[in-house]
C-alpha cells in the first residue's frame, strides 16, 4: 500500500532552527497546492530571541544570495531590523598580504544575521533574530509549536514522538535537529549523523575603524586553521574560526597572530563564545517510511551556506512528501538524488580548499593570485575569473563544480601564469581602508 499524505495527517518536526522552520513552510505551501489540510507541529525548547548560546543556533550568520532568492519563493521577506550588515566586500589576508575582493555582481547580495538574540553580554535589548523570524513566520502560516524537548523517537506502525509531557504518534516525521545535539531516533531508524568538523566563534565590539559592509578573511599557517573570518553584525564583529584541532584559546591566538588585539580590546573581554560543529560529511539511512532528516541533519554545503542547505533539503523533501508519497522508496527517489548531489559539489570544494591552502603557503602563487585579482578589476563581473571563484569559496554563493571548472579553463590559468611574470605589490595594507 501507497504512503501518501491525506487531509487531517500529522507532521511532526523535530527542531525548530532553520529547517525544521522551512520544512514547515515548505509544508504549508505544497499542502495548499494539493488542497489537503495537515496538522504541523515543531518541537523546540528553545527561545530563539534570548541572547547568548541559549536562544542561538551558533552560526557565523551569513547569508547568500542564493538563499535570499528562496525565501522569495516562499513569500517571505527579511525584516531590515534582522539584518545586522549588508556585506559588499572581503578583505582577504594572506600573512602580512592583503586585497581586497568587491562584490562581483550587485545582484548577489549578502547580509550577516544574527541567529538568536545576540551576543550573551549583550547590553541593549535583544538583536533581531533569524532563527525566531523564520519560526514566527511558520507559526502564522499555521504550524504549531510545543515548546517540548524530544527525548525518544521509536518506530511502532507510526513515528512516536517522545517528550516529558506526553508521546505523540505522527504520521510523517522530519528530523530537524542539525548536528550539535544528539539525535533521538531509537536504534531502530539506523540513522548515523554526518561527520562533523569545529568551529571556534566569539563577539567583540566592533573596532572603530572597521568597514561595517566588509568580511575579514584569514588563511595561514595558524596551527590547524582551515580559514578565519570576523564578520561585522551592527555594533559586533563575529569572529570564526574553522580548523582541526584549534587550541582552547584560539580565538585570543588568532587575533594576537593578525595584530587585532588592540582593534579588538575596546571589550573588557569576550561578549559569548561557543565551539558548534557543522557537518562536512552526508549523514547515513537518513531516510525511510514515514520520516525523514533535513538540513545539516542530512548534508549541507561544505563549510558555506548551511542555511541554504536547509532551505533546499527541506524542500526537496517536503515536496516529494506531499506530490509523490512518504516512504522510503518515494524519498529515495525524489529527496535523497539532491543530497548525493551536494554531497559531489563538496568533493569539489574540498578540492578548491585543498588548493587554495596551497596557495597561501606559496609565494609565487600568491603573487599570481594576487596579480590576476588585481588585473581583473577594471573588468566586467562577467571576466572577473578569479575574484568571482574566490568570492564563491568565501560565501558559499555558487557551486564548488563551476568554480572549479572555472578555475581549469585555459583563460584562469593564462591569467595565473601571467601573474607571475610581475612583481608582488602589496596595495592593500590597510585592511580598514574603504577606498580601496
């Protein structure tokens, strides 16, 4: 017998973070396209407007233009009080070396948010939060919330969900808990979480003289670092670090390592901190007869965009839920094709990051790197090669395989092997310079 979802059915969300929000909108939409009434409910405890790691999903909080393009489709539009910086630039530091990548496209804008109420020694009322915009707007279009935290789910003829208040059987569920609580499926589901790598984040005040439109970018050899970004949020900058095995105190590390301790000690210390894990990896059997995970519960762009990831999870699957059927063959065939998809992008990206380390522990290809950017300048965004691969990898705006494919042509790598015929000039030394 066919597993469809039939007027009056139950949905029950687990987590109320981004994916689990647009599982739900997605929901609402594709139900009110079949003319069929479902009954949504979102599980989340939390309280995304209280400030500090409490009321937060713990997340640099960059937005891509990709993902601003999706909330369109689903009728929403993002508060202007939500958004803390529209992001124009990345100052991209390579040792003692800086330049400076202008956004390439005015059409691909970025913004940083903040995904719970701000940062934990937050003075001022709480900042506007994503995370609580998204679940708000979810709630109006008819999802309910139980502010209950999940402890079980079993497997009987339906999903039981398990909470201190009560079990509740649903007829299709999502998993929605990313990777930085456990999952609570029952051995019975056979779900593996994705591997996950570190981040190291903190808030700071933001230093008087830096750009309020502009993304700081570190690659070196600090011990264990992948990259490092302070990313300005209104009055903050939030400072991210990516990398294996980082030291306790790598925040305080890196900002003594790139001469931002003075920039940086206008605060009698750290206003939060946190170490999320975000996934790198595919989750295992994340998927059968009446449930499924989205977002980084499943997989999600490599170390960009997660909150993309979720939009686009939550929509393959909820669509393929609704339109074609709720079991492990319908999953199978609708959902999961686009996860393995993104799972072939990031071998992608691991390649470009891969690439990319190299580069900064190069000089020459530093020089050929710096040198193409700065050729490219005075260029139409459509022969900007280089600027546009770089700012691709930084913000998660365009996938890992054209910019790789981009980088391969014949005319990237002329431009690299021009590069190298000049001299290294570093223009950009300033990395507050706005005029650049």
């Amino acid at each position: 017998m066919a597993l469809k979802l039939r007027t009056g059915d139950h949905i029950g969300i687990v987590g109320g973070g981004p994916a689990g929000s647009f599982a739900a909108l997605h929901l609402v939409a594709e139900a009110r396209r079949a003319h069929i009434e479902l009954k949504i409910d979102i599980f989340e405890p939390r309280d995304f407007t209280h400030p500090g790691p409490a009321g937060c999903n713990r997340c640099a909080g960059i937005l891509s233009s990709r993902l601003l393009r999706g909330l369109g489709t689903l009728d929403l539009e993002l508060p202007t009080d939500v958004i803390q910086a529209e992001i124009h630039a990345y100052a991209v530091h390579l040792g003692t070396e800086l330049f400076r990548l202008e956004q390439p496209d005015p059409q691909r804008r970025i913004v940083s948010v903040y995904r719970g109420g701000g940062p934990r020694l937050h003075e001022a009322p709480p900042c506007a939060s994503f995370d609580a915009f998204l679940l708000n707007q979810a709630i109006s279009r008819g999802a309910g919330l139980l502010r209950q935290r999940v402890r079980d789910i079993t497997m009987a003829e339906r999903p039981v969900i398990h909470t201190r208040e009560g079990a509740y059987a649903v007829d299709l569920l999502v998993m929605a808990t990313g990777v930085n609580s456990h999952a609570p499926l029952s051995p019975a589901f056979h779900y593996q979480s994705p591997k996950t790598a570190v981040m190291a984040q903190d808030e700071f005040l933001l230093p008087e003289h830096w750009p309020h439109d502009q993304v700081g970018s570190f690659f070196d050899d600090f011990p264990g670092l992948t990259f490092g970004a302070i990313i300005p949020k209104g009055r903050y900058v939030n400072v991210s670090l990516l990398g294996e095995g980082l030291r306790l105190d790598a925040i305080e590390a890196f900002a003594e390592r790139h001469d931002l301790t003075l920039s940086l000690e206008s605060t009698s210390g750290s206003l939060c901190g946190c170490t999320p894990r975000i996934a790198v990896g595919m989750g295992h059997d994340f998927w059968g007869d009446r449930w499924v995970a989205v977002g980084d519960a499943a997989v999600t762009r490599l170390y960009k965009d997660g909150i993309g990831s979720a939009y686009h999870t939550s929509g393959y699957a909820m669509r393929t839920a609704v339109r074609h059927g709720i079991s492990h063959h319908d999953f199978g065939r609708g959902y999961v094709p686009y996860c393995r998809k993104v799972q072939r992008d990031n071998r992608y990206g691991h390649l470009l990051f891969r690439m990319w380390h190299l580069t900064t522990l190069t000089p020459f290809l530093r020089r050929a790197w710096g040198n193409a950017i700065r050729t490219e300048s005075a260029l139409p965004f459509s022969k900007k090669m280089h600027v546009r691969i770089l700012w691709g990898m930084l913000t998660g705006d365009e996938a890992y395989r054209n910019l790789f494919w981009l980088l391969m042509t014949p005319g990237s790598i002329l431009s690299l092997l021009k590069g190298l015929n000049h001299p290294w000039k570093n223009h950009y030394a300033d990395p507050y310079r706005t005029d650049l």
